[in-house]
C-alpha cells in the first residue's frame, strides 16, 4: 500500500465500540482481533480508530471462508 497517493482524510473511521457494536461482539474482542493482526486500526494517543474499508474488508474475507 503507497501512503503517499491514498487520501486517509476522506476515509470514515470507527471507534472500537462503534465496531463492536457493529460486529454484535464485546470490545475486549476488537482488541484482540486487532492486536492479532486480524483487524487493521490506527492508533491515535491511547485509543484505536479502525477504517469502514478494513472492517468490510475483514467482514468480507470472514464470509468467504464460512461459504
């Protein structure tokens, strides 16, 4: 992935309780899933913003797998 051509600033960004309730899981299993390489985040002071594209792109390679 080149950082220099992707505009981060247009991408929407979720929290980890966003994406938890999303995902109708606890946010002790977000962190897990992103601390595991699983799940793509950006960590921003002591919190984590997680991209909408990594999470339907981490949604998307999960149905694959169960079909």
């Amino acid at each position: 992935m080149d950082l220099t051509t992707t505009d981060y600033s247009k991408a929407k960004f979720y929290t980890v309780a966003e994406v938890a309730q999303l995902l109708r899981v606890s946010n002790m299993t977000v962190y897990r899933l992103i601390n595991s390489g699983q799940l793509a985040a950006v960590r921003v002071g002591k919190s984590y913003r997680l991209r909408e594209e990594d999470v339907n792109r981490y949604l998307a390679a999960r149905f694959t797998e169960a079909g």
